[in-house]
C-alpha cells in the first residue's frame, strides 16, 4: 500500500490521457539499444469513432494521393483509415461497406488479413490488403481456384485457413466446424 502523505506521480515511462471524443492515448516509452529510444503510442476508441475516423483519413489520403505530383508529402494514411474502418465493423458486428465491389466484407477481410499476417510476418498492411481484396474479387467472380491460388502464393501455411477466412466460413476438419448440432 502506497504512503498517503507521500505524493503519487506515475510511471515515467507510461503516460495516459483522454481525449476530447473520449479516445484513450497510452504513450509508452520502451528500453532500446538505440541511442533515441522508442515510443509505442496506443490509441483506444469506440468503433463508431474509429470508422469515423477511418473515413476523414481515407479523404485525407485521397487529398495526399492528388497533391502528390505538386508538393513533398510522399505517403498516405490508406492503411490506418483501412485497419480502423475494418476494425470498427469487426467490433460492431456489422459489415462494412466493402473497398471494392464484391460479395466479402471488411470483417471477412481484416479476420483474413490477421490470418496470413501471422504466418507471413513480415509482409506489410498494405501488401495484405492487395493480396486480400484480390483474393475478394476473385471469389466475387467465381473463381474460388484463382483465389486460392493466390493465397498460396503468399503462404501455404495458412492459404486454405485465409481463404475459408473470407468466406466468413470455418475450415473444414476444424474443431469449430466438426461440433455436433445441439439440437
């Protein structure tokens, strides 16, 4: 138990403030080899602020992506506008509406993109976005042996898991899709 006549002050390495819209800033400073350190800076939202965001960083992005040819700005929020809009559908249970025309949604899409994330690590948001939508679209049109296909390519590990993924089905022979009907 702390000494109530001796001031608290916390963490010097932790700091964590509320911000206006209710969003949780946690600033954590990390030992590092590196002579700068390293600060790790989680955000916590409600998934309707986190797709609202999403959309003013899409637009952002979009503005970025024109005033490219005419101004030093070189990169775009894309992929966090793209992470909080599909985490915000994920966390609300609903289907976002999805980046290009086809028959998956976001929920589908981020649950797949963490699916080859953790077996291809090192491969970028970015890089998981554009193999997923692919594999979408290919589904959208039919053609379940191309997108298979693709997600082989990217890791046969977890090809078959990321793609039963995007179907929002389970893979069959897992635990999940083997239990027997209560009813």
């Amino acid at each position: 138990m702390s000494n109530p006549t001796q001031p608290h002050f916390p963490d010097p390495a932790r700091w964590q403030l509320v911000l206006d819209e209710g969003e949780q800033l946690d600033v954590r400073l990390i030992p590092s080899s590196e002579p700068s350190g390293r600060a790790d800076v989680e955000v916590r939202m409600s998934a309707m602020r986190a797709d609202d965001l999403s959309r003013v960083l899409s637009g952002y992005s979009r503005i970025v992506a024109i005033m490219t040819e005419t101004s030093e700005v070189s990169s775009t929020e894309d992929s966090l506008a793209r992470g909080l809009r599909d985490a915000a559908a994920v966390a609300r249970g609903t289907q976002a509406e999805p980046v290009a025309p086809t028959r998956i949604g976001s929920a589908q899409r981020l649950k797949a993109m963490a699916v080859l994330q953790q077996a291809r690590p090192e491969l970028s948001h970015s890089k998981l976005m554009a193999v997923v939508d692919a594999a979408a679209w290919w589904l959208t049109d039919d053609e379940d042996d191309m997108a298979m296909d693709l997600l082989d390519a990217v890791t046969p590990k977890a090809a078959s898991t990321a793609y039963f993924t995007l179907l929002g089905r389970d893979k069959p022979g897992s635990a999940r899709a083997v239990e027997p009907d209560p009813g």
